[in-house]
C-alpha cells in the first residue's frame, strides 16, 4: 500500500518519543513488573491514547495504519507500553461501533484523555479460543443486567477503569457489557507472574452478583459475539503490529551489536554466517510488513471473511517473525543475549505471547484455511 507523507511524518514523531520518552525505562518497567508510566505520560504528547476514535468524542479520529504505525514503534523499544496503548484501543472497539451514544460518552472521552484505562475481556478459566464456549452469564433484573462469572489473563487489569466483556445472555446468544471497576460484585483475582509484556498488569475478574444498569450493554444483547468477531479483524492486525514492532527492535539492536562486537580481531558482522543471519531477519521483517500493511488495505474495504483471513494470516506470520528473528537476535549476541544489560533477551520474552493471544497461531491457521475452502479454485 501507499504510505502518504503525513504518517511517514508520523512515524517520525513516533520514533523520536518512543526513542527518548519510552526506551530509557523499558529494562525497568520490564525488572520492576510495573506499569510503564513514562509511557503512558508520552502517549499524551502525540494523543495517541484517542488515536482511533472519532473526534467528537475527543478522539484523533485516525486511520487504521495511524494505529499500525503507532503500536509498531512502540514496541520497538518496549512490549509492555504498546500493550498498554493497545489493549485499550481493542476494548472500546465494540463500544465505538455499535454503542450508544450515551454510553459512548460516558466512556470514551477520558479514555482518549488518559485518564482511564480500558480492557478487552474474553477468555476464561476454561479457555480463550472457543468464544461460544465461554460460562460467564449475564441475566437481565428489573432495571438492567447481573453479572456472574470469571475471566483469566485480563491485560491492564486493575489500571483500566473500565471492562469489556463478553457474556452469555442465552442458550446461543451473547452480549458485551462495560463493567466499571467500582461496579458492586466486581473484583480482581490472582495476578499473573508472566515471562514477559511484565509492565501490563495481567489477572482474573471476578463477577459475583455484579449489577449493572441497563444502559451498559453494548447495542443489542445478543449480538455480543457478532461484535466481537468484527471487532477481533480490527484487533488482530494491532497484535501483529506489536509483534512486527518486536522484531524490528530486535533486528536494529543484533545489527548494532554485531557491528561493534569484534573478535579475531575484526567486527562479527564480517563473517558470513552472521550476515546470513541477519539478511534472514531482515527479510522476514520486511515481508511481515508488507503482509501487515496489505491486510490494512483489505481490512478498509470490508470487514468480511476475506478480511478475517488476511487479519490471522498477517497475526500468524508477524508473531512468528516475531519469535524467530528475537531468539535468533539474542544468538547474535552470544553470551551477552543471555543477560539483562541488553534489551534482546526482554524483546524474545515479549514475543513468545504473540504467538498464543488473540486466538493461538494454530487457530489462525485453521481460519486461513476455512476461508481458501469456502470458495475453492475451479478445475
């Protein structure tokens, strides 16, 4: 696709916040398992935190390659921050698509303020992948909806102010509901001790006689799954952003180390097999790019099964990038990969979730698949 000038201007303003406001403090945000303040702080500079939503709700009203981009130099330089800006983004979706206007406005104006924080609430004790499987319940009362259930590997849990979730209102129906964090008969469970993304606080919500007024469903309450199919073709290619923006950062840092780094009395990156390597990284990140930025174009067009593929197709080939070119950053670094003074061994701990979050790679590539035998070429 075609990158007009304003976001490559963008992405330069990116870069440079994400260079001085975010990277100094990603070791210790990552060390110290905190929420990545700085960053949170820098997001204000560019209103990055209103970014997709419209301006009429304080939003920044900005396309989804604005987003990509954002998310992409992010985690360049840290995970945990993109996730963060991310995961707030991914839980107003349903909101701003098919809200009401009254509860659009009592949500998403301090989020796009960063005032408040938001999460996307899907998988449960029993599972992530199978959505239709999912035992948290929501029962209509007399003035609105109770809410009894439980979710698991919650991001931005107890930062985020408010809760999308996702809950079964009958037999085969499903409804989305905003749950505030002050809402009676909600609260926060155990808290993960995760390998990596450790400055996004990941854990449980509980819902035990949780009340909630009418007014916090979002559209119809039995579209719920529907919404939030639609809104994971949108989510997707964030995730894969972030993975793509992992790799990179990677990619840059293995470049600069073996550029410095002699032995035999010459840099590393002479040798042959170290630029085999590297020209190896170098072309899975570029072709995840391109892959990324196509299912953009075709996301734009439609939000349809055609673009449900490219959203798991460019997941799947991201995160896995992801993965490949982070292990292969820290071989580069040889002993050094192994130890915390540099940034390769928290960008491979990062990547590994990439692979498992918003529906697991081998889902993705049962989704791919699924669209190629809808329509199968004529003989």
């Amino acid at each position: 696709m075609t990158i007009t000038a304003e976001h490559e201007e963008f992405r330069r303003q990116l870069r440079r916040m994400a260079e001085s406001r975010i990277k100094p403090h990603a070791a210790a945000v990552d060390e110290d398992a905190r929420l990545p303040s700085e960053a949170i702080e820098a997001f204000g500079t560019l209103s990055l935190c209103g970014l997709p939503f419209p301006e009429s709700l304080g939003g920044g009203g900005g396309d989804l390659l604005s987003q990509i981009l954002a998310v992409e130099e992010v985690a360049r330089v840290c995970g945990s921050s993109s996730l963060v800006l991310l995961i707030s983004w991914a839980a107003l979706t349903p909101l701003a698509w098919f809200g009401s206007p009254a509860l659009q406005r009592l949500i998403v104006p301090d989020v796009c303020a960063g005032r408040h924080g938001a999460s996307f609430c899907l998988t449960e004790p029993g599972g992530g992948s199978d959505l239709r499987g999912i035992k948290t319940r929501a029962e209509r009362t007399a003035d609105g909806w109770r809410l009894e259930g439980r979710k698991r590997f919650i991001s931005n849990v107890g930062w985020s102010h408010w809760y999308a979730v996702l809950a079964r209102t009958g037999p085969k129906s499903f409804g989305v509901f905003m749950v505030h964090r002050d809402d009676p008969g909600f609260s926060i469970g155990h808290h993960e001790r995760k390998m990596g993304m450790r400055g996004s606080p990941t854990g449980d919500l509980i819902f035990e006689n949780c009340v909630l007024p009418e007014g916090r469903v979002v559209g119809d309450a039995e579209q719920g799954h529907s919404y939030m199919i639609q809104a994971l073709t949108y989510t997707r290619p964030l995730v894969s952003a972030q993975a793509l923006g992992l790799a990179q950062g990677a990619l840059d840092e293995a470049v600069l180390y073996t550029s410095t780094r002699e032995q035999f009395g010459t840099p590393v990156s002479e040798f042959q097999m170290v630029r085999g390597m590297a020209a190896d990284m170098a072309i899975a990140v570029e072709a995840s790019r391109a892959l990324l930025y196509r299912t953009v174009e075709v996301v734009a067009e439609a939000n349809d099964d055609r673009a449900r593929s490219f959203a798991s197709m460019a997941k799947t080939l991201c995160s896995d990038t992801a993965m490949k070119v982070t292990v292969d950053a820290v071989q580069l670094h040889g002993g050094y990969g192994y130890i915390k003074d540099y940034p390769v061994e928290r960008m491979m701990r990062d990547a590994k979730v990439s692979q498992i979050w918003e529906g697991t790679n081998q889902i993705q590539r049962l989704l791919v698949a699924k669209h190629l035998y809808q329509r199968p070429p004529r003989a």
